[in-house]
C-alpha cells in the first residue's frame, strides 16, 4: 500500500529526472577525475547514452533499478498500486533497453549498463569496467568493439 496520497505521489513521480541524475553526476565526476573525456546524453546515438566516449566508441548507461527493470521478477511483485500502467512501462523500457543495446553493437560501439546499485556500491569497480573497455578499444586502433567482450568484474555487469 502507497503511503503518499495521490497527489503527493503524482508530485514526487513528476520530480524524477531522466538526465543529470545523482547516478550519472557520480560516475561522470569519478570518470572526469581519471582524465576520461565524454559527450552526456548523446543524441547522434541511438537511445542517448547517458556518457558516450566517441574516440573510443563507447557508450554508457547508468540504469535506474526501478525504470530499468533490476530483479525484475521480484520487483514487479512489489508493485501493489496502478499494476496495469507501470508494469507495461517497465518492460517496455526494459525491450527498448535491449533494442538500443543490440543497435549500438551491430554499429560498432561498446555498450556498458550499470545499475543504480552498482555505481552507489562499487563506482570504483564501474570505472574499472569504463578503463578496461578504453584499453581493449585502444589495442583495437580505438574503433570499438563490436561484439567482443571485455572482463569486466561479476559483481558490476
């Protein structure tokens, strides 16, 4: 049960960002400080990745656990009010998530989602994941990846 009434949730659902969240200013910030350079919300990308590291053609993703679809099957068993409208939307962004990532490797770019959880726990190991897919990039002649994979840490990805 929703312990905000109606109003004081449209309200607080009406305040969520879609860019400039808390996730994507920590990430951005520590990725800054390590000296890596970046476009936010590119929009010559499909799906506007949150950081895009166009030398290397790295796009990044920083996932809201609720929007995104985190544990999703235990989740959406919590939702007790409006089931019928965020449920759809959910899954819908989860499909459309999928959709952008499939676009950006068949265009050659390196696709890195983090989860809200994940940047708030283990920033340093994301950063990590970023550093690790430059370098990879790099002895590639910078042209992304493709569909290769790179080792990035169990507990990030």
């Amino acid at each position: 049960m929703d312990n905000l009434t109606p109003e004081q949730r449209r309200k607080n659902m009406q305040a969520i960002k879609s860019k400039d969240t808390s996730i994507e200013l920590r990430l951005r910030k520590a990725l800054w400080h390590e000296g890596i350079r970046y476009r936010k919300n590119y929009k010559k990308l499909p799906g506007k990745p949150d950081i895009a590291i166009t030398k290397y053609h790295i796009a990044v993703f920083c996932d809201s656990d609720f929007w995104h679809g985190y544990d999703w099957e235990n989740r959406k068993q919590r939702i007790k009010s409006n089931q019928e409208y965020w449920i759809p939307k959910i899954e819908r962004n989860m499909a459309r998530d999928k959709n952008v990532t499939q676009q950006l490797n068949k265009d050659g770019w390196v696709v890195l989602r983090f989860w809200e959880w994940q940047i708030k726990k283990h920033l340093d190991e994301c950063v990590e994941a970023v550093k690790s897919a430059i370098a990879y990039s790099e002895k590639k002649g910078g042209t992304g990846m493709s569909n290769d994979t790179i080792d990035i840490p169990d507990n990030i990805c």
